[in-house]
C-alpha cells in the first residue's frame, strides 16, 4: 500500500508539473504576441495665412474657440498670400486662409488645394500723409494710380513681396498700363506692417487691407485718401491641401477648421470683431 500510495503521488506530480509548463509556454507566447497598433488621431493643424489676418488681432480671437470647441492645437504660419500658397503646394501646410481670388482659383485648378469656400472680406484702401501733397483724397483709385505715376513728386511704398495686396496693386498697374518704377516708386518686400511704418516713416503713400490699417492706426500718421472703390474689395477664401498631392496632411483636421470658419457662430464673431472702433471684416 505504501509504495502504491508513493507511485500515486509521483504520477499526480508529474501531470501537476506538466500542467505547470503547458500554462507557462502558453504565458511566454501571451507575453510575445503582439498587440495591434493603436492609431492616435493627429489634433495639429498648420495654417498658412496672409499677414492681414495674424497682424489685425483676428486669429487670436478665432483659434482659441476653434482649439476649445474641436480639440485641435493650430501652428500658424503668417506670409504673404502668394508664399503661403505655395506651402500649401509644398504640402507643409494642412490649410490656407488667403486673400487673392485669382491665385486661389489657381491653386485649385493645379489641384493642389481643394473644398475652397468664401469666408469674409474687406476692403483696401490707399493712405497717406494728411497733407496729401498729390491731392489723390476722394479719387477713384485708378486715377489716383495715375497721378501718382504722372506727377512723381511723393513716394508710393509697395509690399513686393507677392502678397495679396501686392497682387492686387499690380493688377491695378496694369489696368491704366502703368510699369510703376523710379525713384518715387519702392518695392520693399516686406509685410503690410514694416510697410506702413515705412509708409510713416517717409510720409508716403501706400495701399493696405483697411484691417491691418486700422489695428495700427495708433503708431501711424497716415490717412485713408482712397476708398469705398468697387475695385478695391478684399475677399478671403479657405482651401484645404488637396490629400491626393501629399499624403502627409492633416486632411480631417483641415476640414473641422474649413467647417467652423464658415460656421454662422464664427461668422457672428467676425462681425463683430473691432479695432479702435472700427469693423474689420465682414463675414460671407
């Protein structure tokens, strides 16, 4: 019986030890499986605007919400209208929010962005010195181009540097077959606040987005001469970068900020945005 008990006992340990390394290999294989990747939703989108919408206040009164309300994180990039189209060609930007309707149109047709819609607009408007030594106050602004290129007695200060606003004062140029050169003529290439201050600085003349205007009107001594002109409406519009040009993009992202942009809330804050006073966009 003792050594029927004892032969018993060593089986029941054998199947307890085999059983113990069953459950450890399985335990090894569990350890060394992996598991499926976690796919984390990318919550940064960059934005490439012009300088009139980061320099007049607006941005910093639209994101926050935006960021808030959609979980969003938005990087900036502030340029002029025609470099930030071309990040969005490049494909280092999510998002554009521009203002030159042809150049968009453009950016579009090549595919490089897609889903445009119309946002706001204001106006441009030309300033210069109270004294106005030109006398171009109250004209229409392509008589007033001309008299400024025929009389060449005050300095006209241009961005130059591909912006919307310097895409619409060439545009205009060219309505009255004017090639602006001489020395009463400076490209700067510069933004529209290095140019007002230049503009300031030497008492020019220059033409401007009435919002950048007016949000520095209080380090300048610079009057609207010009304005209220047909020819001089600024209309900005958002477009997403097109996916199917760059894989890398934050399209979901691009299309939350293009919905809130368009939405009637943000449309109410746009209207109501004011500096010093003044309206600086109106909504689409």
């Amino acid at each position: 019986m003792k050594r029927r008990n004892f032969k018993s006992l060593k089986n029941i340990a054998s199947i307890f030890l085999v059983l113990l390394l069953v459950v450890g290999l399985v335990g090894c294989g569990a350890q060394t499986e992996k598991e499926p990747e976690k796919v984390v939703e990318n919550k940064e989108i960059v934005l490439s605007t012009t300088t009139s919408t980061k320099d007049s206040g607006l941005l910093d009164k639209l994101l926050p919400v935006f960021e808030e309300k959609t979980g969003y994180e938005v990087k900036v990039i502030s340029q002029g209208t025609g470099q930030a189209l071309k990040t969005g060609e490049l494909g280092d930007c999510d998002v554009v929010l521009v203002h030159s309707r042809p150049a968009e149109d453009q950016f579009v047709a090549d595919g490089f962005g897609v889903n445009r819609k119309d946002v706001m607009h204001n106006d441009y408007v030309v300033v210069g010195p109270a004294a106005d030594p030109l006398e171009i106050k109250g004209l229409k602004v392509l008589d007033a181009f001309k008299k400024m290129a025929e009389t060449q007695k005050g300095e006209f200060i241009s961005r130059g540097d591909e912006s919307g606003t310097h895409k619409k004062e060439m545009a205009l140029w060219k309505e009255v077959n004017i090639k602006p050169e001489g020395k009463w003529y400076l490209s700067i290439g510069k933004g529209m606040g290095d140019t007002l201050l230049m503009t300031n600085e030497k008492e020019a003349y220059t033409m401007t987005d009435r919002g950048t205007y007016a949000s520095m009107m209080d380090k300048l001594n610079l009057e609207v001469l010009v304005e209220g002109d047909p020819q001089l409406l600024n209309p900005y519009g958002v477009i997403a970068v097109n996916p199917e040009k760059h894989a890398e993009v934050n399209y979901d992202g691009a299309m939350a900020f293009i919905e809130f942009m368009t939405s009637q809330e943000t449309k109410a804050m746009i209207n109501d945005y004011k500096v010093n006073g003044q309206q600086l966009f109106f909504a689409d």
